[in-house]
C-alpha cells in the first residue's frame, strides 16, 4: 500500500511540473539522463544488476588486434604501390627501348648505304677527271665527297649503330623481365617487404647504368681499353664468403631437407669452375679479338677517305696528275670496302653480342657463389629448383650437370677441362 501511494505522489509531482513548465517560454532542451530507480519495498523479479547489456561475449582482443593491425595494412598497401609502380616504369623502359632500338638499327642501314655511295661517286669522278674537258669541277666534286665521306665515317664509327641497336635489343628483353618478375612478386609472394622493394629498385638502377638511353652523354666506350662482361643486375651487399670452405657438412652423399646434398654441392662447384675457365673466358678472348678489328677498320675507312681527298685535289697537276687520280679511286674504293665490313657485318654489334654473352655466364656465376656462400643450407633455394634452374639456363638436362661433379676436385687441372658448360650460347 506505501508502495502505491508513493508511485502516485511522484506521478502528481511530474504533472504539475510539467504544466507549470508549458507557461514558461521555451527553452532549448539540455541533454539530460534518465534511470530507472526502484523502490524499496516493492519487489522484483529481475534483479537490478539484470537490466544492464550483456557484452561478455564480444572478444576484447578484436579491437587491440584491429588497432594493431592497421599500421601494418598500410604499409603493405603501400609496398604494393611502389612494386606496381616499378612494374609500370620497366614496361615504359622496355617500349623506349624497343623503339629507340629500331630507330638505330635503321641508322645503321641509311649510313652504311649514303657513306659507301658518297665514297664511290666521288671515286668514279676522279677517275673520269683527267680526261673530262671539266677537270676541275669534277675534281673539286670529288674532293668534296670524299671529304665528306670520312667525316661521316669518323662519326659514325664513333657512335657505333649497329652496337647501340644490339645494346637496345638486350635491354628491351631484360627490362619485360625485370617486369615479369615484379608482377610475379605481386601475384605470389605475400607478405611484400621493403627488401622487395629495395631489390626490385636496384636491379632498376642497374639496368639503367648498364644500357643507358641518352646517346651523348652518357653512351658505353665503344673500344674499351679492357673487355669486361656486360653488368646489368646489382652488385650483392655483403661478401660471400670463399667457396673453397664447405658450407656444410651433410654426412651422407645422400639429400637433407632443402634439396642440397654434398654431391649438389660438388656439382654446382665443378660447374663453377668450368665457367670460369672455359665459357666466360671463350667469349672474353674472342670479344678482344673483334675489338681489335673493330678498331682497326674504324680507323682505316676515314684514314683512306681522307687521303683520297687529299689525294684528289692534285689531279691533273702535272706529272703526278695521273698518279693522284689513281689514288683518289683506289683511296674511295678501299674507304667504302672498310665501311662496308665494319657496318654491314655489324662487327659492333658482335662485339656487343660476346659481351653480353659473357655477362651471362657471370651471373650463373654470382648466382651459384650466392648459394654455395650461405652456410646454412635451409637458407638457401631449395637445391633441386635452382638444379633446374640452372640447367635451363645452360641449355643442358640436370643428368647432364652430374659429369661436372668430379672437375670439383683440387687434384682435376684446367687444362683437362674440355667440354663448355653451356650449350645455348
């Protein structure tokens, strides 16, 4: 009954408030809370404690996790935009220089052709000289061509077309696969790092340094003093260690757990040193022999160019009237014979081509010291992969690569080293 009589108390004290607060000008409404208070003595079947939410069963380590987790999310995403940018920015590099490759191979062919026309017209004239009624045009016409000639032969042999459309041509196959692997790096490699990254920067800075876009500056010395073989990947940052040291001790001549085994080992160092004394030193030693021709013939067309020139201004000057004429047809006709072997037979780019060559094997090397360097052997790629690998490369079965085992051994020669590692260059 009290119970009741306060609940009715409290309900004529909410209406009168309330109508003395509609007389009252209103007032904006403040935020207030309201609760649920129950009497004392009236009795319940739910308790107080009863009324509030149960949150017990959301997982308090969502958000801790979720809160940790975001920083974590955007740098990946932001791994993920530098590698799609290097991907865009190789296949840019790749179509540049695809396009900048076709364009100086057909330098090669319009300048071979004009200098080898500009030397042989001037030769026909100067043989006609002597007795044409109008010796002096035609000798000053051949005189003026022949000069021209060995400028432009100078020039040309200076800048090398045939070599910097080769150079184009490789960096053009390098740069789709510099993007191949990166979009690979994209599609299976997760989580990405910023080593990714780095490497990814790097091998695009090599490449770069290695076949450079601007024709001057910045063009490759066309007769190096010394053939090195070309370099496009990035120099590794520590040290490996000397190869002559096991990396590790296997115990049985059978496999581990990686794929490596003391006779992959073996084998991989045999391959090693068949590289280094057969393949890598072959194309060294025939690139110089190429260098030196190359040389040679770049001097000797604007040398013979230029004394026809000089040659043909003395014609019809008395006694050696005759003698000048000769050496003005026979100076052009050996000037356009030395342009023709030097640019037609591309021997820049064969040069450029054994270098290129020799590169490649260096690498299989790098690549083969890198993992023989690693001590630990779960480190490593797995050992039949990079078996596999490896033999693609070389143009050869993994059968094939177990007769390189035994030239592993101190106590085999070089000199006994007959067979070359790689059979596809």
């Amino acid at each position: 009954m009290a119970a009741a009589l306060q609940a009715q108390r409290l309900f004529l004290t909410a209406s009168s408030s309330s109508s003395s607060f509609a007389t009252r000008p209103r007032r904006r409404a403040a935020p207030c809370r309201a609760s649920l208070r129950v009497p004392n003595g009236l009795q319940t079947a739910v308790g107080p404690a009863d009324v509030s939410l149960k949150l017990d069963w959301i997982d308090q380590r969502v958000l801790p996790a979720t809160t940790a987790s975001a920083p974590a999310a955007e740098d990946g995403s932001k791994t993920v935009e530098k590698l799609c940018a290097i991907a865009e920015a190789a296949a840019d590099r790749a179509e540049m220089h695809d396009i900048i490759g076709r364009q100086r191979d057909n330098w090669n062919h319009l300048l071979l052709h004009s200098t080898n026309s500009l030397a042989l017209a001037a030769s026909v004239m100067a043989a006609l000289a002597p007795a044409a009624p109008t010796m002096v045009a035609l000798k000053a016409s051949a005189g003026a061509l022949l000069a021209t000639a060995a400028v432009t032969m100078a020039a040309v042999n200076k800048i090398q077309p045939s070599q910097l459309a080769e150079e184009q041509r490789n960096a053009t196959r390098l740069w789709r696969q510099l993007e191949r692997d990166v979009r690979a790096t994209l599609d299976l490699r997760t989580p990405l790092t910023n080593a990714d990254v780095q490497d990814a920067m790097d091998r695009v800075l090599a490449l770069d340094a290695a076949y450079p876009l601007p024709l001057l500056p910045g063009m490759l010395d066309k007769f190096p003093k010394t053939v090195e073989p070309a370099r496009w990947w990035p120099r590794r940052r520590q040290q490996q260690q000397l190869l002559k040291k096991k990396s590790k001790s296997f115990g049985r001549r059978g496999g581990n757990g990686n794929g490596w085994s003391q006779d992959l080992e073996d084998e991989m160092r045999g391959l090693l040193r068949v590289l280094k004394a057969k393949d890598e030193h072959q194309y060294l030693t025939v690139g110089k022999l190429i260098l030196s021709l190359n040389r040679g013939l770049a001097v000797a067309g604007p040398a013979l160019a230029g004394t026809a020139a000089l040659a043909a201004a003395f014609i019809g000057s008395g006694e050696i009237g005759s003698w000048a004429s000769g050496a003005a047809v026979i100076g052009g006709a050996l000037a356009a014979a030395a342009n023709t072997v030097e640019h037609g037979g591309q021997v820049g780019m064969m040069f450029e081509l054994l270098r290129n060559c020799a590169g490649f094997y260096r690498k299989i090397q790098e690549d083969i010291e890198a993992s023989l360097g690693e001590a630990d052997a779960e480190l490593r790629e797995n050992g039949e992969v990079f078996e596999t690998k490896v033999a693609l490369l070389l143009g050869r079965s993994t059968s094939d690569l177990k007769q390189f085992r035994r030239m592993a051994s101190a106590s085999f020669k070089d000199e006994d080293i007959k067979d070359f590692a790689g059979k596809l260059f």
